[in-house]
C-alpha cells in the first residue's frame, strides 16, 4: 500500500490536431498540479487538503472549465459548482449556482466542515461563502473572451456545446475546443485514506439554473473505504448511470478490481463517447478510463509510476 493521485480537466471529443497553444498550457498545468498533490501527499498532508489543494488551482487555471475559465449559460452568467467527499467518514459537501466566488471547491469544504448539510446552492451559497470570509470577486473576473466567443457560435448554432470539437466550432471554423472540461483529483494516502473533488462551469449555452452531474453525490464525485472517484463528461448521462458510485458497488458488491469496476462503468454504464473518469483505491491502485475521444488527465503512484495524457496510450 502507498500513496496515489490522479486528475484531471475534463474529457470529450478532444481533437488530436489540437493547436499547441491550446494544448501545451493544460499539459503544463496538470504537471504543476500533480507535482502540487504528490508534494503534499509526500508531506503527509491529509488525502481531503490534498484534493481540495489541487481543485482549487485548477479552478484558477482559465483553460479548464471550472472556477476562472467557466463557460457561460445562455443569459452569459457564470454558474459554477463543485463536491468534496472523504471517504473514511463519508461526510461530504456540494455546492451549485456560485457566481462570485474564486474557488467553488472550497465552499464545498466549508459546507462539509462548518453545516449539517451536504448541499448549498445559489443565493444561500454565496451568502454562506462570504460569511466565512471566502474570496469573492466580481463576476466579469471569470467571463473570459474565449468563453464568450464559445456563447456566441453556440447561440448561431442553437444548441448546448458538450464537446471539445464540437459541431458548433466546426461549422463556425473555431478552433475546436468548446471547453467541456470538468475538473477534479483523487487521492489517497499511505494509510488508505480517501478523497475526491469536482468542480466544473458546466456547459456552455446551458439554461440558467441547469445543475450537472458534479456536485451530485455518487454522480460525478464520491468516495468510500474501497475507492474514490472523480467523473467527467456529459453530466445528465453521468448521472443517469451514477457513474462514481456504480464503481465503488461493483468493487464492495462484486469484488471487482478497481480497474475492472472502472472499466466497466466507462464501457457498458454510459453511452459511448460520454464520459470518463478517473479513480483510486483504497490499496493505491489508480485508473483513468474514458469512452470519450480524450480526456485531460494525470497520475503519480508512491511506486515510482507517472503519467501525463490527452488520448489513449497504446496499451489502451
């Protein structure tokens, strides 16, 4: 048993001609964030500090679609949400609808920690954030040009972007890249502590007070004492599936390997080309499987194991 961490910044129809200056910041960000995880899971720091350690700095990363790079619902706001869970205790916290606040992962903490309730949303959210002295901001600091762009071709096209490449950029000759990406990490420690965190801006064009799969528990983000999962994708088929739990029941009920569970959630839970995840166990053991063309992600084990990628490797 050791320690392990993955990540990731969201999965989708990622086109493999996708330009490097798109390409190569999400590379160097998933390898500061995993390099800021590994760092503090090395430092003992406890798996739920670690997740929420490296949400927050992907959230403040304006290329992946949470926190300062959130994508825009059809009234051009922001609505950001996100989840925290631990896995030993199973105490958990969610929170949807914020529009103010830098980091939404960090609400969700506080709810966790500070409430008897597990979820929060909208105007109670953001008033429970300030008065726990959260960072807050106006909310043109998250509306970035990229983003309002993405609105305005998914306006023309008169639909809800979900991929990467989706129909909407191509037909409007963008550049590819509609920003589905959720993020989140996993950790465990070498005591076999779990946790998980999501946070995400959802989807562009989405209606006003849309909540995706993220901050529901066992949908897009949950944890046990068997395995803890962060999920990705496109939310209402993720939580048709309730994808992060079917992977910690195939494993408690079933006895499958983590990778196995994972695998066929991925595989035979959601629709093709919907969604990916990625996973640890309560042993070390870390899966990232997806069904989509790729998915943003990283891992390091304690063993010496390491990996950076957007598509699948050869042995996938």
């Amino acid at each position: 048993m050791g320690w392990a961490i993955a990540l990731h910044g969201g999965a989708g129809d990622i086109p493999r001609s996708l330009s490097p200056d798109r390409r190569l910041p999400r590379e160097a960000a998933l390898r500061h964030c995993l390099q800021l995880g590994v760092s503090a899971l090395q430092s003992h720091a406890h798996p739920l500090d670690v997740v929420e350690l490296v949400v927050c700095e992907l959230e403040n990363h304006p290329q992946f679609n949470a926190g300062k790079g959130s994508v825009l619902t059809t009234d051009g706001t922001v609505e950001m949400e996100a989840c925290i869970m631990d896995g030993k205790t199973m105490r958990c916290g969610a929170v949807s609808g914020l529009t103010t606040v830098v980091n939404a992962v960090s609400v969700a903490r506080l709810v966790m920690d500070k409430t008897p309730h597990i979820y929060l949303g909208f105007q109670g959210a953001e008033a429970f954030a300030r008065e726990h002295g959260l960072e807050t901001v106006d909310p043109s600091h998250f509306i970035t040009p990229e983003n309002i762009e993405r609105l305005k071709q998914a306006k023309e096209a008169n639909r809800v972007q979900q991929d990467e490449k989706s129909e909407v950029l191509a037909a409007n000759g963008g550049s590819g890249d509609s920003q589905i990406g959720t993020v989140g990490c996993v950790a465990v420690d070498r005591d076999g502590n779990l946790a998980t965190a999501t946070s995400t801006g959802g989807l562009v064009n989405k209606m006003v007070g849309r909540i995706g799969d993220t901050p529901v528990i066992g949908a897009g983000t949950y944890a046990n004492s068997y395995c803890a999962v962060s999920a990705t994708g496109r939310g209402e088929a993720v939580i048709r599936a309730t994808v992060a739990r079917d992977v910690a029941a195939l494993m408690e009920y079933k006895g499958l390997s983590l990778q196995e569970a994972a695998a066929y959630v991925v595989g035979e839970r959601v629709p093709q080309g919907t969604a990916g995840l990625v996973a640890v166990s309560a042993s070390g053991e870390v899966t990232m499987p997806f069904n989509t063309t790729g998915m943003f992600r990283a891992c390091a084990t304690e063993d010496g194991y390491t990996e950076i990628g957007i598509w699948p490797t050869e042995q996938e």
